[in-house]
C-alpha cells in the first residue's frame, strides 16, 4: 500500500470527508460518481409527474406551493450536476448518457400522475423516501455530496409537508376526496418502498459502498425506517397501505411487510415502466428545444471573461 492509498484509508476509517483533490481509488471515484448520477437525473426527472399537474392546480396557494417545490428539485440536480463535475464528469456527458439510456434515475418517476391526490402522494410518499435516504447520505464520505444533502434535506422536509398537506385535505374532505387519496396511495405505496433499491442480499453496490462509507445504512435499513415512520402517518390521516401484513411486529419492534414484486421494478429500473418512453422523450425535446439558451448563457459567459460582473 502506497502512501496516497494510507491516506485515503485513514479518511475513510477517522469518518473525515474525501475531498475533489484529495487522491482517491479510481473505483471509489466511479462508484460515488454512478451514485451521484442516479441522483442527480431522479431529482430532475423527477420535476415531470409534477409540472404536469402545475397548470391544474386546485388554487392559487397550490400552484404558487408546487412551483417552488418543483425549482427546489432543478437546484437540487445542479447540485449533485456540480458535485459529479468535482469527479470529473461534465454535465454534457451526464446528460448524453441519461439521453443513450446509459445512465439511470429512480424508478418512481416511471408511474404516472394521475390526478391532484398523486401531488399529495408524491409529496408526502416520495419526497419521504427521498428524506430517510438522504438524511442518512449527509453523513457519506465524499465532501461535496455529504454538504449537497444537507441543503437539499432542509428543503426535502418542506415538500414532504406540501404533500401531507394535500393527502390531509383530501382525507378530510368529501367521500370522493378521500377515495382519490386511498387510490393514491394505494398505487404508490409500492413503487415508493422500492425506491430504496434491491434487498440487501441482492444489491450489487452495498458492501463496497458501506465498507468505503458512501453508503451508512442499507437499503433494506432505511427502508424499513421509511415504513415505520410512514404507517403511522396514515394512520392519522384515516388511510390504509395496501398491504394486509403491514402489521407492528411486538418481537421486531418494526411494521412487517409482504414481498415486494421484483420483476416488475426490475422492468421499470431497465427501460419498461409505464412511463420511461414519455419521460426520456420529454427531457431530449426540452434540451433540444432550449439549447439556444445554453448557447446565450456561454456566449455571455465568454462575453464578460475577465470582466467583474
Ligand atoms: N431506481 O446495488 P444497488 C428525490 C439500481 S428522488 C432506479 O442497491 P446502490 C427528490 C442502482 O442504481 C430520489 N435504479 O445500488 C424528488 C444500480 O444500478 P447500476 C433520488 C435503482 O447504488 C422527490 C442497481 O439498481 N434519490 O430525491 C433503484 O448501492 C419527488 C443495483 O442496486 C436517490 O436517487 C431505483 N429505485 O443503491 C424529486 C438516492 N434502486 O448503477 C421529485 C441516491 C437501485 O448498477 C419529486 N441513490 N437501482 O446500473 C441511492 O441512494 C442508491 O443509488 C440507491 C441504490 C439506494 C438508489
């Protein structure tokens, strides 16, 4: 073991931060980088179930809360954009390989949004999932993703609110109302616990991310975090998971839970979910389509170099 490795090892082991310049296994680089990338799309593709509903917003006060919610989304993909460019790879070649189908984002975002109680549902199931992961990812050894989760958990944990918010409105509202919020989470009960990814036993990454400290608790831990803050949760709102074994375990101390259906996340994870196509087709004519913006930003860029603006 050479010195640079010694002292990779000592960061990692004194739970220190790895920073951009410090020297780092090149398979510690890639896998901090592929995480980061699966990060960064979800974040933005995750603005597509939601801008959908932006112009149907029930009130003035709804939409004006779920515009800021979406932008919070965009800036937390030009963090994690900025954080994978401190490992090398450029926000071009991350969008080239999202739109070659080379790279992945979080299968949640493959279901559709059908109506207002999917926005509650969203808010409240899926930016809660996103929280349990990411709180714990504030503690994960590289630097610039460690205090990207902070801001963005901050942020999270209003739009988690924004959702329950919806989901409790619609609960306690007519019959109707409170049938679109069951039929909510009734489809994306599912779909959100596996957005923490395959069983322990079954996850490629896990070890060489947990023995590296990238990765502080297994998917299977946070998981099972998620569903005992979550089962409560609606409880209060008067709603049922869609699981008749979602019971409190005496001898666990957790809420148990049944299988979860593998081959149909594996299906969305690789390319044939319900909305894959809509989604990668939407982010490729946005680019296109917007790409003079790009060009009038470096131009300006270019422009005013050297030049205190
Ligand atoms: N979807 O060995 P593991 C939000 C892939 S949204 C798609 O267990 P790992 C805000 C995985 O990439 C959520 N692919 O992998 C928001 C790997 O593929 P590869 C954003 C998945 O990395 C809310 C393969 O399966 N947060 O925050 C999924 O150790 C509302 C093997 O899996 C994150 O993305 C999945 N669910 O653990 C925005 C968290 N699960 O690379 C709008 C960051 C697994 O071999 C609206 N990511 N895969 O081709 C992570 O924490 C981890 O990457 C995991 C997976 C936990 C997702």
């Amino acid at each position: 073991m050479d010195k640079f490795e010694a002292a990779f090892n000592d960061i990692i082991a004194k739970d220190l931060k790895v920073e951009p310049r410090d020297w780092m296994p090149e398979e510690y680089r890639k896998h901090v980088l592929r995480q980061v990338s699966q990060h960064a799309h979800s974040e933005v593709i995750g603005m597509q179930p939601e801008g959908n509903w932006l112009l149907r917003a029930p009130s003035l006060r709804s939409k004006q809360v779920l515009l800021a919610k979406i932008q919070d989304e965009g800036g937390h993909g030009l963090y994690l954009y900025s954080v994978a460019e401190t490992l090398g790879m450029s926000r071009e070649e991350m969008i080239n390989q999202l739109h070659a189908g080379k790279a992945k984002y979080s299968s949640i975002f493959n279901y559709p949004a059908l109506n207002w109680a999917d926005m509650g549902a969203i808010g409240w199931l899926v930016d809660g999932a996103a929280i349990v992961n990411q709180v714990s990812l504030q503690k994960t050894s590289y630097g610039p993703y460690s205090r990207g989760m902070v801001r963005i958990c901050k942020e999270e944990s209003f739009h988690q609110r924004q959702g329950y918010e919806i989901m409790l409105h619609m609960a306690r509202g007519t019959k109707e109302q409170k049938e679109m919020a069951q039929d909510a989470l009734n489809r994306f009960w599912f779909p959100s616990l596996m957005m923490f990814g395959p069983h322990d036993a079954d996850s490629a990454h896990s070890s060489k991310a947990m023995e590296w400290k990238i990765k502080r608790e297994s998917n299977d831990q946070l998981r099972q975090k998620f569903i005992d803050k979550t089962v409560p949760q609606a409880e209060f709102l008067g709603l049922t998971v869609p699981d008749p074994n979602c019971k409190w375990n005496e001898t666990t101390g957790h809420y148990d839970h049944s299988p979860f259906n593998w081959d149909e996340f594996w299906a969305v994870v690789n390319g044939d979910g319900p909305c894959n196509t809509e989604r990668l087709d939407h982010h490729k004519k946005a680019h296109n389509d917007n790409a003079w913006v790009r060009d009038a930003a470096v131009a300006y860029a270019k422009k005013t170099e050297g030049s205190l603006v």
